[in-house]
C-alpha cells in the first residue's frame, strides 16, 4: 500500500466511482467520448485528485481515484459530472437518432395506453341539464394535454439548453421564498433587486464550480469580466 503525502498529512483515500448515462443510452462514442475523456482529466487535475485507473465505457465511466483529504468526494463527483454534462451538451447540441427515436416512441406507448385506459372508464355523473365539454378525470386530462403539448414537453431532445425537468428552477427559487416566508415581505423594491441580483451571481457560480465567497468579494465589474 502507497501512502500519498500532503504538507501535514499522509493518507490513503481511495475510492472507485461508477456513474452512467441517463436511462444508460450509450451515446458516449468517438469524438464525444474522447472529449469527456479531455474533460473528466482536466477536471481532476483542477482539483488535485489523481487517476489511479479507469474505463469510459458508451453508457458509463469507471475511475479508481485518490482524493485529497481536504476535498469531499461528493464535491469532486459533482465539479466532475456537472461540468462534462455542462459542455457537452454545448459542444454536442445533436441527439444522436436512435436515442431521440427510442424516448419519443417510449412517450407515445405510455400515453397511447393511459388514453385507452381512461377511456374504457364509465363517465363521470353530470348535473342534470349541465352543458359544455363533457367532465374528464385528473389523470386523462394530464395525458390529453401531454399528448397536445408533445413537442414543448420533449423540447429538451432538440434544445439541450432546456433541462430535463424544472427542478433547478425550483431551486433557484427556494431561497427568495424562503426570505418572504420568514421577512414577510421585502421594505423597498431596491432591496428585492439587490437580494435578487446576489442570489443569482450565487447560483451561477455554484453551477460553474467556482468559489462563491471569493466572488462576493469582487466588484460587478471584475464578476462580469471572469469567464
């Protein structure tokens, strides 16, 4: 067993990390695959962490790594992942075919069968003498309007700068509605602009990896000026 040494410590931190593909679709190939290769290198070699062996496989990667024990493999596995993904989805904007052809045909079978399920359903009681549209369930009026809106709610196949979900903006959300929970309100529009514009140069930040309160300190100009 070799130790590796720091200034005042010596340590052994090793550990083997597998993470795949959504859905393990294996789109990791040629030019894209040595690309992550390019970047999962340089990102650990940002962060001190060494690559003691690994596999880029098209549907997932296998690294065998040392990690300084300054550095938390949650935070290296999150600069790692959330940086390939960020470029690559820039550099790689084209779905490969096969994937988009198998999520969008997936997406139909689901609702070409809950339509039919709710369909076979007894209708539901109307008021005697009720006019309009006749009363769907909660469930088949979601499917109906998947099926309307297939287009917006697949956009992320063609546009990878729409996520996947709205989870980050519900996240990006969060801390202003926690600030009205518990302030009730803000005093002056000025101060809501304020807080709104920190909130955002911390999000953004926290999204690119780099170090937030070392970007506090710098002026509007030096923030907007740094890549």
């Amino acid at each position: 067993m070799i130790y590796s040494t720091g200034s005042h410590t010596k340590f052994y931190h090793r550990f083997h990390v597998v993470w795949t593909t959504k859905y393990r679709y294996k789109v990791m190939r040629g030019e894209m695959r040595e690309r992550i290769r390019e970047i999962i290198i340089q990102t650990c070699q940002e962060l001190g962490v060494h690559i003691e062996t690994g596999v880029l496989s098209t549907d997932h990667v296998h690294m065998f790594i040392s990690v300084p024990p300054q550095i938390a493999l949650s935070k290296v596995m999150m600069r790692i992942k959330g940086r390939s993904s960020y470029k690559i989805q820039r550099e790689f904007p084209e779905l490969p075919t096969s994937v988009h052809h198998g999520i969008l045909t997936k997406y139909m079978a689901i609702l070409t069968e809950g339509l039919a399920f709710h369909e076979r359903q007894d209708p539901l009681a109307r008021r005697t003498g009720a006019r309009g549209r006749k009363a769907r369930r909660p469930g088949h009026n979601l499917l109906v309007r998947l099926r309307d809106y297939r287009d917006d709610v697949l956009r992320f196949l063609t546009d990878f700068t729409v996520p996947f979900t709205n989870n980050q903006a519900e996240r990006d959300l969060r801390m202003m509605k926690l600030r009205m929970k518990i302030s009730g309100t803000f005093r002056t529009l000025e101060g809501a602009q304020v807080f709104a514009d920190i909130r955002s140069v911390i999000s953004t930040v926290r999204k690119h990896g780099g170090n937030i309160l070392e970007t506090l300190t710098l002026s509007p100009q030096q923030i907007i000026a740094r890549p």
